[in-house]
C-alpha cells in the first residue's frame, strides 16, 4: 500500500500515455512542419495569420447555484464536452467540508477545471482545447447549468508566436 498515493494521482494506470519520449528537447521550430500537420490530432490552429496550440477561455461564474454539487458539476462538463466538439478521457472531482468543489476533465484536446466556493456563488472554470474544438460555447453551458447570467471572461491563445508562417512553411 506504500503506492497507493502514487495510484490515486494516476501514475501507473495503464492509459497509452506512461511512456516518457525519450529523444530530449526539441527546439520547436526544427518541427513546426510535423506540428501544422493535417494527419496530426493535436494540430495547431491556423486564424489569420496566427498560429497558436488552443484557446484557453477563463471563465468566472458569478452568482451561481449548485457549485456545490459534485454530480452537476460533472453533468455540465460533460455538456461543454458534447456542446464545443471535444473527447472526453476522464472526469475527476473532489467535494471539500464543509464546501466546495474542484474537478478536472482530462480531455483529448486538452482540459476543463474547476474549483467553486458556493457559499459565495463563485465558481472558476478553465476551458483549454485545441484542434476544432469551440471552447467559448462553453460559456452558455455553465450560464444554464448554475443558473446565473453574471459569467465573466478572459480568453488567451495558447503557445501564439512559436511557430510561425515562414517557419512553418
């Protein structure tokens, strides 16, 4: 059982993923071509003439209802899931006393997280996808889902500027 810290983080689960890439760092530029491959799942996106690995959307619920439950916060991400076109991988959430909650949806395009603090109808949300994925519909899902039109956000372009279009061409 000296493990069972290590099992419950998720280290030695069988998940395709537990091998490290062995061949060290990389600069990114020497495979910028590799990265805007189309074949590739985890393409960057290509907006204008940006270049960027995802849209991070930061948002706040104000006023909120039910930050408090674990299965309704699970439910919305699983509609943000459906709703912005992303796989889902794995849900996990947490339930503090006397309250609160903060869960993580590992996803294929990246995440969803939270942590609430209900006795304030505050709940802080990260949604980060890549790929095709529309991270900022999530907005309307946690609006409906904690009963609440005061939602605040912040939106940032992940990895913008590492790769660019001459690099890349």
């Amino acid at each position: 059982m000296k493990d069972a810290g290590l099992f419950q983080l998720g280290y030695g689960l069988e998940t395709g993923a537990q091998e490290e890439d062995k061949r060290g760092s990389v600069p990114a530029n020497d495979h910028a071509r590799d990265v805007l491959d189309e074949n590739r799942h985890d393409h960057f996106i290509r907006e204008g003439d940006s270049i960027y690995a995802g849209n991070h959307v930061i948002i706040e619920v104000v006023n909120g209802h039910g930050l408090d439950d674990e299965t309704r916060i699970q439910n919305a991400f699983r509609k943000i899931i459906e709703v912005c076109g992303a796989t889902l991988l794995h849900i996990h959430t947490h339930k503090f006393s006397p309250q609160g909650v903060s869960g993580v949806a590992v996803l294929a395009e990246s995440h969803i997280s939270v942590h609430t603090w209900p006795e304030i109808g505050y709940g802080a949300f990260d949604v980060f996808m890549c790929g095709d994925a529309k991270p900022w519909l999530a907005i309307d899902v946690l609006k409906e889902a904690f009963g609440t039109q005061d939602v605040r956000t912040k939106s940032l372009k992940r990895g913008e500027g590492l790769i660019t279009d001459e690099v890349a061409a």
